[in-house]
C-alpha cells in the first residue's frame, strides 16, 4: 500500500514536472531587473539660493489681498458713513444697556424693559445736559468778567520770561485776527451753514441708531442667528459662531470699561477743578469725559483745554495745578484703571493703540480715531477665536 502511495505520488510530481518543465532542460529562475532610477527635477536656482524670498512673495500676495479687501471695505463704509457711525452707535448703546435691559426682563416683559433702559437713559443723559447749559447761563455774566481780564493776565505773563513778546507782537496778533475774519467772513458763512447740514446728519444718525438699538436689545440673538444661518454654510456656521460671540464679548467689555475709565477720569478732574475753583468746571468735566473715549491723546486734549480756561481765570498758578493733574490722571488711567479694569476685554499694546488711533484720525478724523482701537481689539479678538480648536 505504502509503495502504491509513494508511486501515486511520484506520479503527481513527475505530471506536474512535465507540465512545467521540458526534460533536459534547467530549471528556471525569476531575475529581477534593477528600477530605472528617475531623473531628480533640480529646483530653479531661486528656491536653492534664497529661499526666505519665496516665503516672502508668498506672504506678500496674500497681504495684498487682504489690503485690497480691506481698502474695499472701508471705501464701501466711506460711502455709507452715516449708516456705519449708526450701527456703531447702535452696538455701543447695546452693549452698555444690555446688562440693565435684562436685570429688568426679570421684573418686566422683554418689550417693556428695552423701553425703560432706552428712555432712562436718554431722560438722563438730556438732564446732564440741561444742568450742563443752566450752569453755563448762570455764570456768563461773571465769566465773561474773568475772561477779560484772563486775557489781560495771559498778555502781561506772555511779556515776561521766558517769551518777552512785546505789546506790539500782541497788538499786531490781534489785528491780523480781526483782519483775517473780515476778509474770510463769507467763507467762514458758508462753513456755518454747511455745518448745520452736518447737524442734521448728526440727528438723523442718532435717530437711526436709537431704532437699531430698539432690535439689538429686544431680539439681538435672533438677528445675529438668522444672520448666520442665511450668510454661511452648514459647516462654517459653528466656527464663524464661536469668532462672533468672541467680538461681541470683546467690543462689550471694551465699551464698558471705556465707560468705567472715562467715568472715573470726569469725577477725579471734576473734584479737582471745583477744589481749585476753576471757571466752567461741570462743561469742562463733561469735555474730559467725552474725551476720554480717544485713547492716550483725548484726555490730554481735555485737560489741555481746561489748563486754558484755569490760566484765563484763576491765573498762572491755578493753570500750574492743572497741568499737575494732567500728568497724576494721566499715570493713573494708563498703570491702573486700564489694566484693571480692561481685563476682560482684549488687552493691545500702547504702541498698537498709538498707531491705531494715529491711522483712524487719518483716515476718518476723529470717528475714525474713537472707532479704531474698538475695531482692531475686535478683529484680533475674531482672528484668535478663527484659530482656536475647540475640545
């Protein structure tokens, strides 16, 4: 059985030996031929020799682009400035009227609390304002008093070291004024009446941002979802939701502690200029805090202003006082009141912040300069949230 097996076998193996092979013939071997090497492309001698040059082209087509898109935005804006100033309004007084609008909402229904933050503040602020002129009334009389003989004071200190202008320097000053405004007056008419074109945008602009103010406070969530859903794809909706909800924090707390700063700085120069007795004291209070919303050169500005006024009024040692509290308020805002309570919001630079304000006046005066610092604190605020990955 065993030997049948082996030649049952041997059959099989001997089969499939003549169909692979041929008899006599040796067996075969699978050679493999070596690859064919490639010819290696050489870069271009650019890219061996200065490679940091087409990294910068690189860079430098996209910032092209992107400064193109922004010159296109703000040359759309330019066009439609009153709108843009507006809605800028519109989301200042949303972000501060927010927290009250729902500290109401709790208390009143959605509609009634919007109503009571929007007229009590306005109520407020047109009260300010009348304390302001009644004050100003009030003291005309006796100002106009101390005004004259200001400049009397201001004539006699400029005679003196270090300036010595003579009394013809001044005379001669004064009639160039005079003359200079006889000459010009029709231009200088015509810039008044303009300007009462400007106070008409002025009133329709501020009528424009209380009505979009109305819809940011009452329904500011659902505009900005169906802004999302309507604008972006599906898939681009939870990123660009994250960046949004990003800018509105940082624009909001960017306002409030502006508000907080430049509250802060009134009262202090306020106190100040009433211990020292100096005339206009309520408007000139009122002045610094409006200013204080131009960062670093505002307040300044303000108080430059009243150390005018001190000089014209109280004399040179009461100017002198002023000008103390320019540099105290001063160091103040910028190592304790910025830092502390700008915390929340989105922290730049001093030097960022000079140039930011520098390039707003340029391209949109004093707009321009108030708008700057919020828009760039934004805009880094949206880039950061862009890059973030969520967990």
């Amino acid at each position: 059985m065993e030997g049948e097996a082996g030649r049952r076998a041997a059959g099989r193996g001997g089969g499939r030996r003549s169909e692979s092979s041929v008899l006599g013939s040796r067996p075969a071997y699978s050679v493999r031929l070596p690859a064919l090497s490639r010819p290696q492309r050489r870069a271009p001698r650019a890219e061996r020799t200065v490679p940091w040059l087409r990294v910068a082209a690189a860079y430098s087509w996209r910032l092209i682009l992107v400064g193109a898109v922004v010159y296109g935005v703000f040359i759309v804006l330019g066009s439609f400035h009153l709108i843009a100033v507006a809605l800028f309004l519109a989301l200042v007084v949303t972000s501060v009227l927010r927290p009250l609008t729902d500290l109401l909402n709790r208390l009143l229904p959605r509609p009634l609390s919007v109503a009571v933050a929007l007229v009590g503040s306005l109520l407020l602020v047109l009260g300010l304002l009348a304390l302001v002129g009644s004050s100003v009334a009030s003291e005309s009389a006796g100002l106009a008093r101390e005004f004259r003989g200001g400049v009397g004071r201001i004539e006699q200190w400029l005679q003196g070291p270090p300036f010595r202008l003579g009394p013809g320097a001044l005379s001669e000053f004064q009639r160039q004024v005079t003359r200079y405004v006889s000459t010009h007056r029709a231009a200088l008419l015509s810039s008044a009446v303009s300007e009462l074109g400007r106070v008409v945008e002025l009133v329709t602009g501020g009528a424009l941002a209380l009505f979009a103010s109305v819809f940011f406070l009452h329904s500011g969530e659902r505009l900005w979802g169906w802004t999302r859903d309507q604008l972006l794809p599906s898939g681009a909706r939870p990123v660009w939701d994250r960046a949004g909800r990003a800018a509105w924090r940082t624009f909001a707390g960017y306002t409030r502690g502006i508000i907080i700063v430049a509250a802060t700085n009134a009262v202090l120069v306020g106190v100040a200029l009433l211990v020292l007795r100096v005339p206009l004291a309520l408007p000139l209070t009122l002045l610094e805090f409006f200013a204080a919303f131009v960062p670093l050169v505002g307040s300044p500005i303000a108080l430059g202003v009243a150390t005018v006024v001190a000089l014209a009024g109280r004399g040179p040692l009461t100017a002198a006082g002023v000008l103390v509290l320019i540099v105290v308020i001063g160091q103040l805002e910028g190592h304790v009141l910025h830092p502390l309570v700008m915390s929340w919001a989105v922290r730049l630079h001093p030097l960022v912040v000079a140039v930011s304000v520098i390039a707003g006046s340029i391209v949109a005066g004093v707009i321009g300069a108030v708008v700057a610092v919020p828009l760039v604190s934004v805009v880094w605020a949206v880039l950061r949230a862009l890059r973030t990955v969520p967990p």
